[in-house]
C-alpha cells in the first residue's frame, strides 16, 4: 500500500531534487506516523525548516535551495544564490540565500535569509526547478554584495548574451531603487555607464510625483494638460494647477542634448509670457530630494493664493 504512496512522492518531487515538505507529503496521503516512521528509518532525511528529501538524493547546493525556498512561504533564491542559478557571473557562493516577505521572522540553519517588503509575483522566476528572484531584480540585488568591478562584469554579461535589456534593467532599477537602500548607488553608477542619455518612462516619474504631492497632502495637479500658449510647439504640460497657473514639468533625462534644452527653454518662455510659472523637476530631484520638490511645489501654490486674494 505504501509503495503507491512512495511512488506518487517521487513524481511529485521530480524536477525538486528530491525535496518536499510534510504538506505535500500528506497531501499524498502520508500519515504524521508514516512520516515520522520514514525519517526515523532514514528513508526521508530532514532538511530546512518543515522540508524533507528523498535520502537517495545527493544534497547539492541547487536541492539545499529548493529546501530554503520550500520552508518559507513567499520565499525565493536571492542575490548570489539567484545568480548562480541564473548562471550570472561572479556569483558561485556555496551558502544559499533566500528572500522572504517582511515579518517571516525566519532563521534556517546553514541559509542567509534577507527580508523585503517590495519582492512581488512578477520579481520572482522558476529555473530549473527554483524560484529565484528574475535576472534584473537579482541584478540590482547584487549591487548590495559585489563589488563595483564585479557588478560591472554582470552586467556586460547579461547585456551582451541578451538576456536583460537596457530598457528592462532600468525599469525594475526605478521600481526598486529608494534613498538609502544599500547597493542603489552603486548599480546606478554602473546604469548610466551605458546609457548616459537614458530616459525615465514618462509613466514612473509621473506616477511617483504624484504619489510624493499626494501624501504630502497637497492637492494633486491635472495630467497632461494642453495649453493654448503651446499650440505651436511639441508636448503637453505634464502637469498643471489651472487656477494657480502653474506648470509642472517632469524630466527622466540624465542629460540632455541642445535640442532639448532649446525646446525646453522656448516652452518656459511662452509659459512666462502668458502669465504661468514653470516648475521643472529632475528624476533625481523627485525619488532623493522630495522634501526640496514639495517646499517648492508649496511655495509656488501659495504665492499664486496671495496674488489672487
């Protein structure tokens, strides 16, 4: 009768390595007597947590991980141990690490456990049977524990065997990166390295302003505003306080060419003209200097209050 059982488990485990936790061995249909009788036989041998394994399976580094991410719910294989997964350069530490969801509260013997409060769904990856954190989270996870060389060289390496894109490494970059948090700086400094023209998607930076203006409690400007002075020149306002004349605009750029600061230039003009005042906000003046984009954003609006009373 527990031959069936046994059998079913080793499919169940195919592609694991051999590891499985006691749920999934009672889902089977093993009884708590089962399964304690076949650890005490050394059929099943304990691993991380509430995980157990196959004894015929050799305990690697990829069948140690499995186990890890099996303990915790939520978890997935991290920083080195994501990129030696991946197969990243510069990542081959023996010791395997996992990310769990803040407030786990977990410590497994022989695993590094880092908490997030930020790791979602569409951050996490299932390869060769292991879910690891994707290649650009883990990338800009790996700025916290490489060095700034070695950073570098992963991302030469993910970039020219295609696997990663500018676009996307940046992307998950903005999402991620908050003042503060250890490693940001330097995976920014290796970025702009490759792109130094390279432009926050309009979407992000807007969005994050907004959320900045918002929970500073301050009213929230219209999106996207066409004016009437600029009806001879290109784009719309990205944001504007009608009453108060004011514009806000918002600027992902790094650098900017000629071209643009003449634009640019030629819009606040027009504005000037009209009666309106332009405020212009970098990315980095919005995600490390908020304080300094609210006084100012506060300032504009009350002065414009002043004026009309």
């Amino acid at each position: 009768m527990t031959e069936g059982l046994d059998a079913r488990l080793a499919a169940s485990t195919r592609g694991r390595y051999g590891v499985f936790t006691r749920t999934i061995a009672r889902r089977v249909g093993f009884t708590e007597k089962q399964i304690k009788d076949r650890l005490a036989k050394g059929v099943w041998r304990a691993m991380a947590g509430e995980t157990l394994m196959l004894a015929g399976c050799p305990s690697t580094f990829e069948a140690r991980l499995v186990a890890a991410t099996l303990a915790v719910p939520g978890a997935a294989g991290s920083f080195e141990s994501a990129g030696r997964v991946l197969r990243m350069p510069c990542c081959d530490g023996e010791m395997p690490v996992i990310t769990v969801p803040r407030g786990s509260n977990h410590r497994l013997p022989g695993v590094r456990v880092r908490e997030s409060s930020d790791l979602l769904a569409r951050d996490v990856v299932r390869r060769w049977g292991i879910d690891v954190t994707s290649r650009e989270r883990t990338m800009c996870d790996l700025g916290r524990v490489l060095s700034t060389d070695d950073l570098r060289t992963v991302y030469n390496d993910q970039f020219h065997r295609g696997f990663v894109t500018l676009e996307g490494a940046y992307g998950v970059y903005y999402r991620y990166a908050r003042r503060g948090r250890p490693g940001v700086a330097k995976v920014r400094q290796v970025l702009e390295q490759y792109s130094p023209g390279f432009a926050v998607p309009e979407s992000v930076l807007e969005q994050r302003t907004l959320d900045l203006l918002r929970g500073a409690g301050l009213p929230l400007p219209d999106g996207q505003v066409e004016l009437t002075f600029w009806d001879q020149l290109i784009g719309r306002a990205d944001f504007a306080y009608i009453d108060e004349r004011i514009v806000i605009e918002v600027d992902g750029r790094l650098y900017h060419g000629p071209e643009v600061f003449e634009s640019d230039r030629e819009r606040d003009n027009a504005a000037g003209l009209a009666g309106w005042r332009v405020l212009r906000f970098t990315w980095k003046m919005v995600t490390e200097r908020p304080d300094y984009v609210l006084a100012t954003v506060t300032e504009a609006l009350e002065q414009a209050h002043r004026r009309a009373a």
